[in-house]
C-alpha cells in the first residue's frame, strides 16, 4: 500500500496543499476588502460633513462679496465727490469696485456648483458615495475568487480521492494475480512446486543477462 501511494500521491496532494495556499490567500483579501469598506464609509461621511459645512461657509462667503460690493461703491462714490482725490485714486477705487464684483460672480458661480454637488451627496447618502460602491465591488469580486478556489480545493480533493481509488485498484488486482498463481501451484506435485521455484529464483539473473 505504501509503495502505491508513494507512486500515485505526490502530484494529487501537491495539488491540494497549492488550492489551500490559493483559497487561503483569497480569504485574506476578502478580509481586507471588508475593513476597507469599513474605512470607505468613514470616509465617506466625512465628505458628505465636509461638503455641507463648505455650502454653509459659502453662503456666508456670498453676503460678504456682497457686502464688499457695497463697501466699493462707498469708496468710489466718497473719492469721485473728493475735490482734493487724484485721477490715480479713483482709478484704483473703480478698479477696486470692478474686483469686489467679479469676486462676487465667481463666488456664486462655486457656489451653485457645490449646492448642486451636496445635494447629490446628500441623496446619494455614505452608501451610494463612490468610493463605497467601489469597495462593494471589490468585495464581490474577492468573494467570487473565494468561491472559485473553494471549488478548486474541491477537486483537488477529488483527484486524492481518484488517484487513492486507483492504486487500490491496482493493488487489488495484483493481490488477485497473486492469489490464482497460489492456487495454480498448490495444485502441482512437490516437485513440480520445487521446479517452478527454482525458475522463478533464477529470473533475476536471466533479465540481467538481456
């Protein structure tokens, strides 16, 4: 039995120790990607905050442009009625208006974009967020190879058992041919018995003559 073994084992139980190693590694990844998307829906609450508090901050940002805008035109109107203002003055304060308003349209401009922006966020929620639909994907993925490699191990597992099935067989039919050439010699006459010994005795040294 041993001997069987040795002869049709080795390539069968390499196979399943490579599918364990294999399924093993797949079940460390799919652990991975678990904490991962644990991470990405922290993440993801935290931008979903963050994207609120900056629409806050930005309408807070809208009525100071707007209160700037003001400020300049105070300016511009104080040094225009100024008898003693230089032409170079009220330049800077026209310019100085000129800036407060288109500081003011680029405010609002950022700021329709990040309204429209935080309300898909919002509606979307932390699970609907990008980086967790990309984790879940993740997941799925590792799960499927998990399962791929738990049906490879399965197989490897089923070539064991084909290649043990194999050497009984042959090891059943050797023990079979061994038991008709018993009886085919108990059979025979002492000396007949001793005559058949001597030939099978002497088969060793007639294949080292060929």
């Amino acid at each position: 039995v041993g001997i069987g073994r040795l002869e049709a084992g080795p390539d069968a139980q390499r196979g399943v120790a490579d599918a364990e190693r294999s399924l093993s590694q797949a079940q460390r990844a799919a652990r991975q990607v678990q904490e991962e998307l644990s991470s990405a829906r922290r993440q993801a609450a935290r931008d979903i905050a963050d994207m609120n508090a900056q629409l806050h901050q930005g309408a807070l940002d809208q009525k100071q442009a707007a209160l700037d805008i003001k400020q300049a035109e105070v300016d511009l109107a104080a040094v225009r009625s100024d008898p003693t203002a230089t032409q170079l003055q009220i330049q800077q304060a026209d310019l100085a208006l000129e800036r407060a308003r288109a500081s003011a349209e680029e405010q609002s401009m950022q700021q329709k974009r990040l309204a429209a922006d935080t309300a898909a966020a919002n509606k979307a929620g932390v699970d609907g967020a990008d980086v967790v639909v990309q984790a879940r994907e993740k997941i799925r993925q590792a799960g499927e190879q998990v399962t791929e490699q738990e049906r490879s191990l399965q197989d490897a597992h089923r070539q064991v058992a084909d290649a043990a099935r194999q050497v009984a067989e042959a090891q059943s039919s050797a023990a079979v041919q061994t038991s008709k050439v018993d009886t085919a010699l108990s059979k025979l006459s002492p000396n007949a018995r001793a005559f058949v010994g001597t030939l099978q005795s002497m088969a060793p040294a007639w294949r080292d003559m060929k």
